[in-house]
C-alpha cells in the first residue's frame, strides 16, 4: 500500500507547487525583427494594470501578488493587435508559463 500513497504524494505536491511570479516581462517586435515601442501592454482581467514597450521594445509589468492573468493583451491606440496566452496547460497535468518574469519572451506583430 505504502508504494501506491508515495507516488500520489508526489504527483499531489507536485500539482500545488508553482513557481512565484512578480512581474511579465518580453519583447515586441515586427516580423523584419524590429523592436516597436509605445506598443501597450495590460492584463486582459485588469486593464488598468499597464505599461508601454520602451525603445527596444521590451516591457516588464509587474503583476499583483498572487494573482496571475491568462492573457496580456497588447494594444495601439484604440487597437487591439494580439493577446498572449501567459498560463497554458499541457494534458491538464503540467502548467507552463509564457513572458514572465525571467523569460523574456518575443511577440511578433504583422503590422502595416
């Protein structure tokens, strides 16, 4: 009985392990590879959390504690350009991570 309950403690914790996260950082860019700033970028569950690439088009926005959106969206003016999945899951047993804190991520836009 005792090797049955150790492999389910392990995939248990396991499940409730996450890696800390205090902020969603990357890249935008065209597809010539070009960085494009003043490009912004916010939480698609809290807009008001934003921030602005800057010359090299990077951005960092840091997040409120322990709470992590699904989706960043990235805006110019008055037009949505794209949205990044920043939580996605694998068969429902591993969560991986997209721009966030220490990944630095790239996000190419077809823009005219």
């Amino acid at each position: 009985m005792l090797f049955l309950a150790l492999p389910l403690c392990f995939i248990l914790w396991n499940c409730t392990v996450h890696r800390e996260v205090n902020y969603y950082e990357g890249y935008i860019f065209n597809q010539q590879k070009q960085a494009i700033s003043n490009i912004m970028v916010y939480e698609g569950d809290r807009p008001e959390n934003k921030v602005f690439t800057d010359q090299s088009g990077y951005f960092q926005l840091k997040k409120p504690i322990n709470v992590i959106s699904n989706f960043l969206m990235v805006k110019k003016d008055t037009l949505i350009l794209d949205s990044i999945q920043v939580v996605r899951t694998s068969a429902g047993e591993q969560v991986n991570y997209a721009f966030v804190e220490g990944r630095q991520d790239t996000l190419f836009l077809k823009i005219e």
